[in-house]
C-alpha cells in the first residue's frame, strides 16, 4: 500500500474514533480543513514533523498513523 494512503486511512479512523470531525479536528490542531481532507484521500505527504502534530491531538504516536492495518481491515 502506498505510504500517504496508509496514513490517511489510519489518520481517518483514529480521527474518528476520538470523536472528531475534520472540522473540529482543523480547529483545534491548526490544520485546514482542507489539509485534513487531502490527507485523508491520499493527496498529501506528511512530513515527520507534521506526523508528529498530527498525531498530539489524537493522543497517539506518529508511529501510529504509519502503522500497518490488519487485513481484516481493509477488506
């Protein structure tokens, strides 16, 4: 799987599964909207540094977003 699809989709359900929409999440981590939406769909390519803001809100490791899913998963 390509790197900036594994980490919009892990970025997504972890997002989701702390209770937050893209828009609050922009809100409260500085992000745009935008950007949340991009990354999400694969378009963007996070830097570490961006892996790691991205990561503080959610309460998780940047090691986390660039975690494998589990095929379970993604079927």
């Amino acid at each position: 799987m390509d790197m900036r699809r594994l980490v919009g989709l892990n970025f997504a359900r972890l997002r989701k599964e702390k209770g937050f929409t893209q828009e609050r999440f922009a809100e409260t981590s500085g992000f745009t909207q935008q950007y949340v939406s991009d990354l999400e769909r694969g378009r963007r390519n996070p830097t570490v540094v961006t892996l790691f803001h991205l990561a503080s809100p959610l309460g998780v490791t940047p090691a986390d977003l660039l975690a494998e899913a589990d095929q379970s998963e993604t079927n």
